[in-house]
C-alpha cells in the first residue's frame, strides 16, 4: 500500500510577461506516492519542467492545487516553501548548476548550511557522499577541472545532503555523454533502492525507460499515466536522513563571511576601488579629527598658559570697536582701588608698544611691557637668570628691564649672559637684570617671549609718552567666585569713571569660547570627511547591484537547495558590510599614517583619541548596512526560477 507525498488537482500555469498570456499547463493532476521512481516524458515546450518547477516548490500554480503530505502549499510563506525544499527535496539540473568558485566537496555541502548542520559534520557527511560516488579523489577539485559527468555526480551529492525524501531530476543526463548518462542513471536507480522518491524530467524514451511510472505530457496536458515495470514503491524504505538543527544561524553567518571574503578576492581591483572611498572618508574622519583635537588643545594651553584664574580690564566699553584709543581713563590711581576688592589676590597693570630693541651692533624689533613687579606671581612666569624688577625699581622709575628668551636668544648669540649689560629702548639705555622663563606662543599665535619687561613708572616717563594704561590684569585668589569678583569689579569700576568706559574678560570663559569655536571647526571638517562616506558608499552600492546581476544564477541556486529570503540578504549585506569594514581599518590605518605625517612635515600638533576611531569605523560599517541593503534586498526577492534562467 503507498502512502500519497504529491498531489496536484486541476493545476495550471499561466505567464503574464508584457504580450497574450502563455498558459503553459492546463488542468495537471498528479498523484505521487512515497518511493515512487516516475518519469515525466514530453517534447520541448510540453510543460514539463514547468511541472517540475511547481513539484519542488520553485514556481507555484496559478490555478488548482498542490498539497505535499496533505499541506496545501500554497498557504505557506516563503520561508516554509524554503524549507520544503531544503527538507523535503534534492534538485539535480541538467546544467549541474554548481558554483565556480567552491570545491566540490563545498558545492556538495552548502544544502547543510541552511539546515543548520555544524561545519565540521557537513563537510565530513559531504566528503561521505562524494566517496560513494566515486569522487573520492576529486574532493578539492572545482567545476572547471571535473568532467560533465564528474559535474553532475557532484550535483546528486548536494541534492543528497540533507536527505531529503524526494529526488527531482531535470534531465540529468541531457549534457552528458552515453556513457556519463548511463552511470547518472544507474546512481538514481540505487538511490530508489534506498528509499528516495525519485521524479525524472526526460524527453528521451531511454532514460525515462529506467523509471516504473511514465507520466506523458504534451502542450501542458497529461495524456498518459502508466506503470512500465513491474516493481512497487518502498514507503518502509529511509533516505538516509541526517540530523538537522533547523536554526542555521552560526551555519549561515560562517558561510555568509566565507563568501563575502571570496567574493572580494575574486574581484581584487574591483573591491579595492570600491573601497577607495570608504578608505578615504575614514582615513579623512581619522586625521581631520586628530588634526582638530591638536589645534585645540594648542589653544586652550596657550590661553591657560596666562592663567586660568585672571581677569582683563581693558580700556574701551564692550562690543565697540577700536574704542580703546580714545579711552585714556585707566590711571595708577585705581590700581590700589582694584586691589582691594574682595577676591582679589593681586593686580597689575599693562601697557606694551613695539620699540626697537639694541645691544652693541644688533636690532630687534619687541613689544615693550610696562607692568608692575607682581607680573610674575599674576601670569606665573618667572625669571629663569637674574631677578624681576622689585616695587623699589617701580617706586624709583629705575631704568632696569627683564628681557624674554627670543630677545636673549637673539641679541646674545654666543651664549653671553645678558644680565648686567645695558640695552637701548628706543634711545633711552635700560640695565638688563634678568631673563625670563619660556612662555611660547599665546593664543593668536604670538611668541610671548619676544617681549621685554620694565616697571610701569619708567615705561610711562622713558617710552610710552603717557600715565594711563592700556588695562588692568587681576589674579583671582583660589577660594573665590571669578563671577562674584568681576560683578565686583565692575561695580567698583562705573563708580570710579562714571560710565562704562572698559570691558572685563574672564579667562575661563576665553577657554570655553576658545573650546566651541574650536570644537565647531572640528565637526565641520569631521562633517567634511563623512561626506566622503556616503560618496563611498554610494559606491558600495553600485558595486553590490552590479554583484547581484552579476550573480542572479547563485542566488537561484541557492533558493533551490533551501536557502530563504533572509539568509540571501544577510550574505549580500554581509559583504558590503564587510567591505567597508575592511575599508575602514584601511582608512584608519591611512589617517592615523597621514596624521603623523602631517604632524612630522608641517609641525602641526595632532592628537589621536579612541572616540573618532570608533565612530569612523562605526560609521564605515553603518555605511555597508545602509547601502548595502537595497542591493540585498534586491537579491532575497529573486524569484528562484527566474533566477536560474539567466546566464
């Protein structure tokens, strides 16, 4: 007694593709029991493999019915039908429809990726398959080095992999010669042996000869069914089932990553090009960012530099322009004022005029400081040689100087020591009794140790030509609230001079300023960098629609032994992600490389920190998902038929 696998009532298949509708099957019912070994015979153009196509579950019907064990298929989603083929059926085509670029133990063996099955047992239960077809010597070979024969035989292990049931057979030996047929036909007649159902698609009598059953079609109709053999199905038979995990996650990424990697080898200067961009937008994050972080940083140490505790009172009210020269009110008279606000630990005053500096035959042009004895305790910049001059050189308008290390450098080439020579400042001689410590640059740009230093009395009297000052610099003490003191200030200041002639600056706040306007330079040029990422990974996304053309027959091939939807769009994301992964730590690798370069040639201070790093490649990645996806896409909706066709 046979137990009924296939049953097709009243089917039919009709094409719409632009012209009349081709019908290509016409009221197709077909009943077909477990361990059945039946062929379908007709011309070119009959419908049988039309027939085919809906018995494993690669077309579906337009009209009628088709139940497999009594489950209508077509209720089931493509996910279901993707099992049923990966579970129920083993596809062996006349074209072998093996993949180039694997092995023949690999082709034989990617059915089990989709079921689950661990590497090393499919590999092992692949290798298993191909001995006992004769390929045992042949398991590394790719197709272009087996012969036809070799080819299909390979085909029949795939179709064999999960052990499935039922064995469909489109012309198995149409590409092969008599002998390579005959040895086709006598692996499937001991694959009936074993239990599988076998279903064989032939236009040629010899080969359906072998089968029990003749099903004849002609222009889409059934016209015949009979038994041409003495002989019964064996439902109590097995197939040779293998165990199945039917959650093939880790199978699929494995397989997904191994094809991506030789997908991008196959194609080198392809990817490389396609990488270009990606390692480009990267490599722009990576330096531009580094490069932003270095200007920054040189910023703020710069305007720390002269103290993060000060605050400036400059002549002229906020927010006008040039008004400080016509603002002549700031006298020695409020400095004791301003000294004794409560915060204030010390206050000194500043006025500089860029004056000609001379010592024996050497000129040097230097802006000239007039400032009180505290300056080093205020800008804590002390004298590296020598003293600072005392509130007595002050007190007596003492002709005495403090000279930066640029101006000692420069007068005094050969090493002399400066202290206790006589300079000129203008015409006026000035006894050097000390050299200051380096300061560097201040945040302009400025070499601050291109100045020199003298009391404020004799600078008004010698040099200046006047008793005001161009402003005041007050050190907050450590305890007090820099807000409060210059609320303070400023109070004291309007009543002093009656109207708002003077602004004050916060130091702190010069930092915070100087952090977001730096900050703000950073994230554009990082927005400029990322712009080439999207430029990439548009090329991305050529590439991979050009790959998916490219590989249409793969992707049926696939959908036939079992793959579903998903698992065709994870391996297509799969590589756009892992191209511009690949990309990315090229890009990385190239902007941390340019960053020092540039740092080396032009001197700039560049600093490297994780964050931009993480989010460069993070982004790289984001970029593959993103466009990567609609080629993806793409792929997982082929329709498998259609996807087989094309060459």
């Amino acid at each position: 007694m046979s137990s009924s696998l296939l049953e097709l009532a009243n089917v039919g298949r009709t094409y719409h593709s632009g012209g009349e509708p081709l019908t290509v099957l016409r009221e197709v019912s077909l009943t077909i029991n477990s361990g059945e070994f039946v062929a379908i015979m007709g011309a070119s153009g009959s419908g049988k493999s039309t027939l085919m196509n809906i018995v494993g579950c690669l077309d579906k019907p337009s009209s009628g019915a088709y139940k497999i064990r009594g489950v209508e298929v077509s209720s089931l989603s493509s996910d279901a039908l993707a099992a049923l083929r990966r579970d129920t059926f083993g596809f062996i085509f006349q074209r072998y429809n093996l993949m180039s670029d694997l092995s023949a133990v690999e082709n034989a063996e990617v059915p089990a990726v989709y079921c689950g099955m661990a590497k090393q047992q499919r590999s092992a239960h692949a290798g298993e398959l191909l001995q006992q077809l004769g390929l045992g010597d042949r398991l590394q070979h790719h197709p272009n080095q087996l012969s036809g024969g070799q080819q299909q035989r390979v085909s029949i292990a795939r179709a064999l992999m999960n052990g499935g049931p039922v064995i469909l057979a489109d012309e198995p030996t149409g590409a092969l010669d008599s002998k390579g047929g005959k040895e086709v036909m006598a692996i499937l007649v001991k694959l009936h042996e074993q239990g599988h159902t076998i279903i064989l698609v032939t236009h040629d009598s010899d080969i359906a000869a072998y089968a029990h059953r003749l099903v004849r079609i002609t222009d889409g109709r059934i016209t015949s069914d009979e038994p041409q053999q003495k002989g019964e199905a064996n439902p109590q038979a097995k197939a040779g089932e293998v165990e199945k995990d039917v959650k093939p996650g880790m199978a699929v990424l494995g397989e997904a990553l191994k094809m991506a990697l030789r997908s991008l080898l196959h194609n080198r200067m392809r990817t490389m090009l396609t990488m270009l961009g990606i390692i480009i937008g990267v490599a722009s994050v990576v330096a531009l960012m580094a490069i932003g972080n270095g200007a920054k940083q040189d910023v703020v140490e710069r305007i720390q530099a002269m103290g993060t505790d000060l605050l400036t009172i400059m002549r002229g009210p906020p927010n006008v322009r040039a008004s400080a020269n016509i603002v002549t009110s700031f006298l020695p008279e409020d400095l004791p004022s301003i000294g004794n606000v409560t915060g204030v630990a010390m206050a000194i005053p500043e006025t500089n005029i860029s004056s000609l500096l001379r010592f024996g035959n050497q000129d040097l042009t230097v802006t000239v400081v007039g400032t009180g004895e505290n300056f080093p305790l205020v800008h804590d910049w002390p004298a590296e040689t020598g003293v600072f001059f005392s509130s007595e050189h002050v007190r007596r308008y003492a002709q005495v100087v403090n000279l930066g290390q640029t101006v000692a450098k420069n007068l005094f080439p050969q090493g002399t020591n400066p202290v206790g020579r006589y300079v000129l400042i203008g015409s006026a001689p000035f006894l050097v009794i000390g050299v200051m410590s380096s300061k560097g640059l201040d945040q302009r740009g400025n070499d601050m140790d291109n100045s020199v230093w003298l009391p404020y009395t004799t600078g008004g009297a010698r040099i200046f030509g006047q008793r005001f000052f161009n402003d005041f610099v007050v050190r907050v003490k450590p305890d007090a609230d820099m807000s409060l003191v210059q609320a303070d200030l400023h109070t004291l200041l309007m009543k002093r001079h009656r109207k708002e002639d003077f602004n004050i600056r916060n130091m702190a706040t010069t930092i915070e300023t100087a952090n977001e306007t730096q900050n703000t330079l950073t994230y554009l040029l990082a927005a400029i960098a990322v712009i080439s990422l999207v430029v990439g990974g548009i090329g991305v996304m050529n590439i991979m629609l050009v790959s998916v053309t490219e590989r249409t027959r793969e992707i049926g091939i696939r959908m036939a032994i079992g793959a579903r939807g998903f698992d065709v769009l994870f391996q297509f994301l799969t590589e756009a992600v892992m191209v511009c992964f690949i990309g990315g730590l090229a890009g990385i690798v190239v902007g941390v490389g340019g960053g020092l370069a540039v740092s080396a040639l032009a001197g700039w201070r560049v600093i490297f920190t994780v964050a931009p790093i993480i989010i460069a490649c993070s982004c790289a990645i984001v970029t593959g998902i993103v466009f990567g996806y609609l080629p993806a896409r793409k792929a997982a909706h082929l329709d498998p038929i259609e996807a087989l066709a094309r060459d």
